[in-house]
C-alpha cells in the first residue's frame, strides 16, 4: 500500500508564468523515498478563499498535505492566516519562532514585517528553517513551506524523518528510438500480464531523434524486472539498441 | 474584467518527479496575451475517473479549460476516453483525423494503436498538429492537447486566435538587492494605495546576495506606471539600483 500526498503551490507568480515551478517533481521524488506517492498537485492564487477551501479539501484527501509559498514578510504573503481560517483556529504570535527571529536579525532589524513571519495558527508545531532562519510550521497533516527552492527543500529535509509512508515506489525505464505506435499493442499485452506493475510510456526528442522512454513502476522489484525484461524484447524487435535506468523514481 | 482559464496537467510522469512540467509557464503567458488569466491549475495521475471528476468540475468553473498529456496511442492514453465519459458522450472515430493520419502514415504503419489516437468525443471539432499530425480536439470549452511541450505549443497556435478574453495583463517588475523585510511596510502602503494593482513580491538569490523583484500587475499601464514609481523611489530609499523590466508577464 502507498499513501497518498498532495502539494498545494500558493501564487501567483507561478500562476501568470513568471515563475517556473521546482518544487513539484524534487518533493515528488523525495516524498517517494518515504513511500508517499504524490497523488495531486493544485496551483491556486494567493487569495484566502482560495486557499481555506484548497486546504481544507485536500487535508480531508490525503494523508499528507504539502504547501509551498506565501510565508514571508509582504503584504502579499497570506497563508499562514488563511491557514489559520481553515483549520477554524487563532493566528498568534509563536514564542519559539520570535525567539529564532530574535537571534538571526538584529534587534533594530527586527521589524512588525519580519516577526509577522512568526505569526502561525494556534497548535502549529515549527518546521525549521536552516537557510534564511524564519521557520514553516506543520498543523495537523498539513506542512506549511516557503516558496523559493532553497528555502523549502531546507525545510522539507527538517520534516522528512517524521513522514510515515507505505512501502517505497520502485521504477526501471528502458528507452530507445522507437515510436510509440509501433510498439504500443505489443506493451499492451505486457501491461496486461503484469497488472501490478504500472507501464508508463513517454516519447522524447533527442538529437533530432524520435524515441520513447518505457517506465515501469511497483514496489516489487522482481516485477520490475519481469516486465522490463519483456519491455526490452520488445524494443530489441525493433531496433539495435536500448537505454536502461535503473530505480529512478 | 478578465477571463479564468484552468490547466490540467494530466500525467503519472509529472506527479513521480520524472518529467519536469514545462507547459504551465508557457501556457500562462500565452493566454495572458489573449486577456485570459490562468487562475487554476491541476496536476492529476492517468486515472479515468479522476479526470472524468477534475474536468466536470473545472469547465463549469472557468471560461476555458485546457488539458496536457494522455492522447498518444498507447495503453496508458486515456485521456481521449475519460473526456468523452465526462461530457456523456460516445467516443468514436472522428474521420476528418482519420485521413490526416492516412496522410501521414504509410499504410502499413497506420495501425490500430495509431488509428486509436483518431477517436475523440462525439461533437470535438479538431486541433491540428504541424508537428507529428495526430490532432487534439476541443469540446465545449475545453481544448485538449498533447503533453510533449513542442506538440503542445503548436496545438495551441492552432487554436489561440479563437480565444476570447478580456483586457490583457501588463506588468512591470522593480528588482533590486534589498531584502523583502526591509521593504515590506513601504509595500504594503504603496499597495493600499492602489488597490487596483497587484503587487507581488519575489525574493531571489542571485550571485550569493538576497534581492527581491517587485512585480506590479493590471490591466491600466498608467496605473502600473504610478505604482512602479512608488516601488523605485522606496528601493532607491535603501539602495543605490535598481532593475526595471517592462510589460512581462
């Protein structure tokens, strides 16, 4: 059995297409470590509506719930009170996470705008925050992370051993410059033999070239094999030669 | 007024972390141009009946839907049959992308597999492909296309001069290497005084030093103009420079 997570990418930078998201596949990849499958992604606005019924939706749907942007000092940075909103609790001042403020930024630095990045709903436990200091915080089944790259996976690597997932998602592709069409009924017929093994099928571009790449995915090793085993048959019909990645995500 | 679009972003491969999502910023950007605004998007896996689920509920929400991934002709395509169930209509072979693919294909090479990739909802009118034929299709509101970013931007060229949006987003974005905590009272009156802009703020590392780029968006450029203005004169209060970029997304 796997469990099921979800991440909810907060703003609109990413939204209008100023931002090009990082996030999504490195906290897929590090959530599949743990045997969290990540099951659903939404990008939504930074508007509180939005976020409050995103949030309260997903927390109900998953097991874990994974939020990136919208905690830092701007105006435009709203998600610790709308997450507050959700969960029907107080936005408050966080002693431990004053406390941290307090001893990165010097006292006359440490302004209204920055200890507002110390403001989270009641109950939340703090993650922390090695890179820039100001911590996100986990409430429930829902981790509260910043938005910039460096920042979230800091965070992310402060939380990762208290994730409980099922058993860990194991994957082999075999790629080669051959065309889906000419291979899709025969690994049809493989998909059909291995029921428990899940056959995905991406074509590529690569040097002007035409190819596919053949990922097979389960939490059984041997299956793996079996099926790329065949996979490969399959390819060797139809061309000389294949690539093979073992026990990428 | 402006336009919602949605994005669903249909693919095992973007949820596992293998294949990193290139359309949502593209998509973004060129939808802003028609005056449409990209206010949601989803990441969902290759499982029918959540896409049946995701696209009902997305295209009464927004005034255009579009969908990336899921339409080749192998087993794991299925995006083609969960639209036709979501809108309650038959699947059945559209003959018009019949003999585009009769065109493009040999013969010999026209298989079913490839032929599977012609059948499309009852009522789609096509999408075309300049670039590997097999077309898209649009029901109602909502287009659906390739996920291979190359396939996928010139479906949507095909189809980009029928969209009709509102008034086009301008922006314009003040960077400078001031950190976000510093600025934030500043902002957050500049953006009370113009509750018709929105203004974002974006930290950023570049060369080991932090910045942020402050993004005003609206629809009135003389607004943003204002706006902007305001922006400098509180960066330049702190600092000797400041970068301006104007009008991108």
């Amino acid at each position: 059995m796997q469990t099921s997570g979800c991440l909810i990418i907060i703003g609109n930078e990413i939204l209008s297409g100023r931002t090009q998201d990082k996030n999504l596949s490195w906290i897929a990849k590090e959530l599949n470590e743990t045997g969290i499958r990540l099951t659903e992604v939404r990008v939504i606005p930074d508007i509180e509506d939005t976020i409050i019924e995103t949030v309260n939706l997903c927390r109900k749907n998953h097991a874990y719930v994974f939020t990136t942007g919208g905690i830092g000092p701007t105006h435009d940075d709203i998600t610790s009170a709308a997450i507050a909103k959700a969960f029907g609790v107080p936005l408050e001042k966080n002693t431990d996470a004053v406390a941290i403020l307090e001893r990165h930024y010097d006292k006359a630095k440490l302004n209204e705008a920055r200890l507002k990045m110390a403001h989270m709903p009641r109950g939340s436990a703090l993650i922390l925050n090695p890179v820039s200091a100001a911590p996100g915080f986990r409430i429930e089944n829902v981790y509260v992370m910043a938005g910039v790259p460096e920042i979230m996976q800091a965070m992310f690597g402060q939380v990762k051993h208290e994730l409980k997932g099922g058993a860990k998602m194991l994957s082999k592709t075999v790629s080669a410059y051959v065309t889906e069409g000419n291979i899709a009924a025969g690994l049809s017929a493989i998909q059909d033999r291995y029921p428990d093994v899940e056959i995905g099928s991406y074509p590529f571009v690569r040097q002007n070239q035409l190819g596919t790449s053949l990922v097979a995915r389960a939490t059984d090793a041997s299956r793996i094999e079996a099926a790329s085993a065949e996979i490969k048959a399959l390819l060797l019909g139809l061309c000389d030669k294949v690539f093979e990645e073992d026990w990428v995500n």
